[in-house]
C-alpha cells in the first residue's frame, strides 16, 4: 500500500501524518508513507487544499485532518 500525505508543512499537515503513522501502527497493515511538500507535485495531483492524503493513488481526504477513524476505513479495505 502506497501513502502520500501532502502538505507544505504546515501543522495540520504535520498532525496529518502522525495520525496516518499511528493508524498504520494499531492497524499493523504494511504501507510506505511519504511526505509531498512541493507544491508542483502536490498540484499534479490535483489537489489544491492540504492537508491532502492520497492512498494507492486515489484522493481520499484534501483541505482537512482526517479523522483517525477515516484513515482506518481506507487502509483496512
């Protein structure tokens, strides 16, 4: 499972993958989690508002911190 957390840096992005971290670790699911913070790359996906999360390539959350029972759902599918 692929993760993409996008955001800038900002601290709604910060607490963003935090929560996809903490998830993935009560969960035990196997999935790389990488951090886009250019803004080029965050915008090739289409997403103008972060924080975003994208998961095997679909946009599941974008302008807001997800809630942790949101992130569960999309990673245990």
């Amino acid at each position: 499972m692929e993760i993409k957390v996008l955001g800038p840096g900002c601290a709604k992005c910060i607490k963003t993958e935090k929560l996809v971290q903490e998830v993935l670790k009560e969960t035990g699911v196997d999935a790389h989690v990488e951090k886009v913070s250019d803004m080029m790359q965050i915008a090739s996906y289409g997403v103008f508002g972060t924080p975003s999360v994208i998961v095997d390539g679909e946009v599941k959350c974008t302008g807001k911190v997800p809630k942790k029972e949101d992130i569960k759902a999309w990673v245990t599918k």
